[in-house]
C-alpha cells in the first residue's frame, strides 16, 4: 500500500494518522527545523539554560533558567504556516481520520449483524 500524500507539504509537512481517540499530527519537518534553529541560531541561549540545569535540580519555570527558556521561545517560530489549498486538504483529512467508526461489537449491541 503506497504512503499516503500528507494533506500539508511544504513549508513545512504535516501528516494525520487515526489514533483511537482522535488523531496525531506528525510535524517531524518543524521539528527538525526548530531543533536546526536552536543549536546554530540560539546555541549561547541554549548554553545558558543548560549550564543553569548543570547542578541536576528539578525545572522550575520560576528560577533563572526559566526564564531563559522563556525569552529563548519567545524567539523561535511556534506557528506552522498553512497555506491556500493545504488548509481545507488538512481540515479534510482530519475530519475524514477522526470520523466515528462503529466497532462490529457496537454494532451488535444495537441489534444489527455483526461484521
């Protein structure tokens, strides 16, 4: 069975598979450009926090390297574009992935055959 063609590609790929509550978007592509950004954009930032958490405690949003953390997200993209077409083919596909399925036990239950 051919891959499926994400229903978002480019700039950055998004692709939607059936998960039993719902659905899971794969964003590897922002992921990896996000990752990419921090260690050759803001690798002094990332230093910083790392040397913060050197000693081995627990995050804490409210120390100083939170709010590293904090001023070093404000800088990197947090939002995926999605343009044009690539909206409705998205909405399309997650609309189609987390439709209801009747499970041949609910169905059974409801006085139909089971399949």
């Amino acid at each position: 069975m051919p891959a499926e063609v994400p229903p978002v590609t480019g700039p950055f790929r998004i692709s939607v598979e059936a998960i039993p509550t719902g659905v899971t978007l794969d964003i590897t592509s922002f992921v990896e450009a996000l990752v990419l950004d921090l260690v050759t954009e803001h690798a002094d930032a990332l230093a910083e926090i790392l040397d913060e958490q050197a000693d081995g405690r627990p995050y804490d949003g409210f120390a100083a390297e939170g709010l590293l953390v904090e001023r070093l997200v404000a800088q990197l993209s947090t939002r995926i574009p999605v343009y044009g077409g690539q909206c409705l083919a998205l909405a399309d596909r997650i609309r189609a992935v987390a439709a209801p399925k009747v499970m041949p036990q609910q169905r059974a239950a409801e006085g139909g055959a089971a399949a």
